[in-house]
C-alpha cells in the first residue's frame, strides 16, 4: 500500500483527527502517549509515508540542509558526512556540501547569507578558519548547529567530545605502557586552533598527573592534521639528540605519516616508538600496524547533528542552544602493544555506545 495512502485515511484508522496524525507524523506538537501509538500504529499497518515535498513547500522550506566542512579528502569528515546524509535522508531531507579549505572569509560568507538563502533551511557547520568569536558575526536567524572545538554561545546548538580527557586518556595509555619520552604532533599554538590546543591540555594533564615532565622539545607543531605533517614532524623527532619512545598524533592521518618515517628509518612499532592517533578512520584499521585510536562516536555526532537542526528548522518559537557531548573510547591496537596483544585488547575495548550528554546554554 503506502504511495495512494493518505494523511484522512490513517486518520480513519486510528479514529482520531487528520490534525492528530499530522502532529504525530512531524512531531508538530505533544500528543498523548496512547494516541501516539495508535497513530503509529495505523501507519505502519497502512505503510503512510508523509509527503515531505508537499509538506516543506508549505512551510516555505527547501528540504536541503548544509554540511560545510573544511576538507572533503579528509577522512573523518567523509565518514562523518556519510552519516550524516544517511540521517537526513530518513527524515526526507536532501544535503547540500560546501568545502571551505578552512578559508575564513568563505566561512563568515556561509554563516551571513541569512535570509538570502534559497537552496537550504539550515547549517550543520565545522569550521576551521573562524575562531570562536567570529561566529557572533553569524545571521541569528540561520539554524545552525557547529561541530568541533566552539562553545554555544545560546543561539546554537555545539556538538563535540570531551578533547582534553581524550588525550589525556591516551598519553596515559603510553605512560602505563613505561614510556616515559612521549612526543605530541599536531599542537597549533594559534587563534584557530582550539581542537589541537585542547589535545595538548590533555597530554600535559597525563604527564602531570603521573608526575612526569613534559619534554618541550618533544611537542612539535604542524599547520594541519594529515599524512606528510606526520611523517615531517616524526623525521623531526628522530633527529633529536634524545628522540621519543612514543608519540601521540593529534589524528590518525598525523599517525599513519609518522608510521611512514618509523620505518623507513628501520624503526619497529611499537617494540621502539609505540604511537596513538585520534578519530578511528578507517584507514588506520587496516594499517600495517593497525593504529591506536581515540574513537569518537561518528553515527552519534551525525546523527545529533541532524536531529538537533531539524529541530531548530520546524520550531515555531526559538530553541535554546545545548553543548552536547559525544562518547569516544580508547581502542588499543597493535601500534601500542604489537599485534596478539593489539587484537586482544581491542575486542575488549569495543563496548556499547552510551546517549550523548546534554546540557543547556
């Protein structure tokens, strides 16, 4: 049944109002909980499906959403993104990708187009060259939420992990192995750079909590997160005088570089330099070793992303802005503890994914 099915006809079956089904089908306004269920039950009998061009064109909507991210060939936002076209395309929404290079006058250009807008009804954003105070700049009337390292200042809603307890987590994870010359890559010591500030918070945390010293010349900078940063700065720390044991890469593109100068310096991984990288792309699964990763919860961040700016687009009235916090786990692999120990440890390391946390601006 399902494409000549009609809003009256779920009505009919459920005995209730076209108005009812309609609210319980877009989540309009609050419903009894048996109604509900009632409702729901009579279109999954009758196989309803809502029409939403129909429905977006009277509220005066487009039915496309944004995604503007800084990369697109960097992994983790395309499997980022594939989660989360895969989640607005549930909810009869089309997805719109704009690429920025991490261009700020490009970025503030996205966020000021307003009421101008014709092609989306709202922005899932990442930005890369905007510090946390260009984004006041924004049209207030855009629905936005942000990815990444900026704090909500009310009027949207911030999606992110906990960075500094990430990377304090994995510096220790080096520290209870014995390593006790451990190297950062990836430090960005600028305006923009607040991801990469957190993470090196989160390194000097581990090192202060076992009460070892930070090696400063063992913190190397790099202007992005990606495979030749990682092999340069690796090539860098080996030619220290007293090069590292261990390095924690800022994301696993820095870490599968750095693997790539480890051996062909002859090096062994992790027997002499154990190393850890962050975001759990794909990638590092199937290097040669497999990588040690910070995971963030990808499907969950898509997935929040999307429900919280369909949110923001049908609300009639002004949605609060929430910092919400995603889950991430440490999955220990062969680059920290070799290969049986690796697979091991990262089946015992898998655990069920928990809800995101919430808290209101």
């Amino acid at each position: 049944m399902g494409r000549g099915v009609t809003l009256r006809d779920v009505a009919d079956r459920a005995g209730v109002s076209s108005r009812t089904v309609s609210n319980v089908v877009n989540g309009y306004a609050p419903v009894a909980e048996a109604t509900r269920a009632r409702v729901q039950q009579a279109v999954d009998e009758l196989g309803y499906r809502p029409n939403v061009l129909a429905r977006n064109l009277a509220a005066g909507r487009s039915g496309q959403i944004a995604v503007v991210v800084p990369y697109l060939d960097t992994p983790y936002f395309s499997e980022l993104l594939q989660g989360i076209i895969r989640a607005a395309r549930i909810q009869g929404y089309n997805v719109l990708i704009d690429q920025t290079d991490g261009d700020a006058e490009h970025e503030k250009l996205f966020l000021s187009r307003g009421s101008e807008r014709l092609l989306f009804d709202g922005v899932i954003f990442s930005p890369l060259g905007l510090a946390q105070a260009d984004l006041a700049g924004r049209d207030p009337s855009l629905p936005l939420v942000v990815l990444g390292e900026r704090v909500s200042d009310g009027g949207f809603d911030h999606i992110g992990i906990e960075d500094v307890t990430a990377s304090r987590e994995a510096t220790e994870h080096l520290i209870g192995l014995g390593r006790r010359r451990i190297a950062a890559i990836g430090d960005q010591p600028y305006r923009t750079g607040e991801a990469a500030q957190l993470r090196t918070r989160g390194f000097r945390l581990a090192h202060e909590r076992a009460g070892l010293p930070v090696h400063e010349e063992l913190i190397v900078s790099t202007p992005r997160f990606n495979r030749s940063d990682g092999a340069a700065a690796m090539a860098h720390l080996l030619d220290l005088a007293e090069p590292p044991d261990a390095v924690f890469c800022y994301s696993d593109l820095v870490a599968l570089g750095a693997l790539r100068t480890l051996a062909s310096r002859g090096l062994r991984v992790p027997e002499d330099v154990a190393v850890v990288g962050y975001d759990d792309i794909e990638d590092g699964r199937y290097a040669n070793p497999s990588v040690t990763t910070i995971s963030p919860d990808k499907k969950l961040i898509a997935e929040t992303a999307v429900e919280r700016l369909l949110n923001r687009i049908t609300s009639s009235t002004p949605v609060p802005g929430q910092e919400i916090r995603a889950p991430h786990r440490l999955i220990v692999r062969e680059s920290t503890v070799g290969r049986e120990a690796g697979q091991a440890g990262q089946a015992a390391r898998e655990v069920p994914r928990q809800p995101a946390e919430e808290g209101r601006h």
